[in-house]
C-alpha cells in the first residue's frame, strides 16, 4: 500500500479559504503546543535548576571570601617571629593555654624536635596552642590524636613538632 499524496491534495483544494485557514492554524497550535511541551518547558525547568545552584555557589563563594578575610586578619604579619629557647616558648604557651597539667611528658628526642604525650586536651585550646606555635615557625612532624571521652571535645595522643630552622629527618 503505497501513501497517494494526489488524493490529500485534491481534498485540500477541496476545502474552502475559511476551512485550509482553521486547518493552517490548527497545525501551527498543535506543533507549537509540542515545542512547549516537548523542548521549551523542560529546557526552562532545566534553567531554573541551574540558575538556584548558581545563586547557592555564589553565596557560598561571598561567604568564603568573608571568612577567608578574617583568616588573613587572623594571621601574623611577619613570617616567623624569631625564637630564642623554644623550651621555654612552648612552656610559655603551653600556660597561657592552661595545658601544662594534660601534657603528660615533654621531652626533646634530638636538636629542634619535641616529643609530647598528651590526654584528656581541650581540642579547641589545643588547635589554638599549636597555631601560636605555627605563628612562631614551629611544624608538625607527627601526629596521632583520638577523642578521649566519646562526648566530650577532649582528645589525646602523641605530637612530635620541629623548631624553627631545623631539618624534618
């Protein structure tokens, strides 16, 4: 059965002006309803989705530069202070901090290394404590730290740091 287009022209001559008109319309409407339905729409939700991650990624990126600024506030101007007896700093430190009685032993294995055994440390003093050593050049060579109490922000471990100047072995 092969498709005779002579017939479908022969009733659209047929018709009168006012019927291929409604019937011109008729297809427009429908092939436009179609586009809507088919590509338009979707492609609209589509933006929308885009356009509130890209509104979420831009508050955060503002509220990273934010905080980032204060970061840099935060940070000490020169590079490293210079340390003259860095025993004596880290004791210092350790009792501005109120830390002195959770560190159960201190010792200095080899030249600019500091050995620390540590239990039941305030985490949040013990982060500030070492970022003052870090604004005094100290490093961390090893760290090994667990939570001490299950609900509680105490932890101990073992914390080995590197002075100023001195060579990571």
């Amino acid at each position: 059965m092969a498709f005779d287009k002579t017939e479908w022209i022969a009733r659209w001559q047929g018709l009168s002006q006012r019927e291929r008109l409604l019937g011109v319309s008729s297809l427009v409407l429908v092939l436009g309803a179609l586009f809507h339905a088919v590509l338009y729409a979707p492609l609209q939700d589509k933006n929308a989705k885009q356009q509130q991650q890209l509104q979420a990624q831009q508050a955060l990126f503002q509220h990273l530069q934010a905080v980032a600024t204060k970061a840099r506030a935060l940070q000490p101007v020169a590079a490293h202070e210079p340390v003259a007896e860095p025993s004596a700093l880290i004791d210092t430190t350790l009792a501005a901090r109120s830390l002195q009685t959770a560190v159960i032993r201190q010792v200095t294995t080899i030249e600019g290394q500091f050995d620390f055994m540590m239990e039941a440390v305030d985490f949040n003093a013990w982060v500030q404590w070492l970022a003052e050593l870090h604004g005094h050049g100290f490093a961390i060579k090893t760290l090994d730290i667990q939570r001490s109490e299950p609900n509680a922000a105490k932890i101990r471990g073992r914390l080995s740091l590197i002075q100023p100047g001195a060579v990571m072995q």
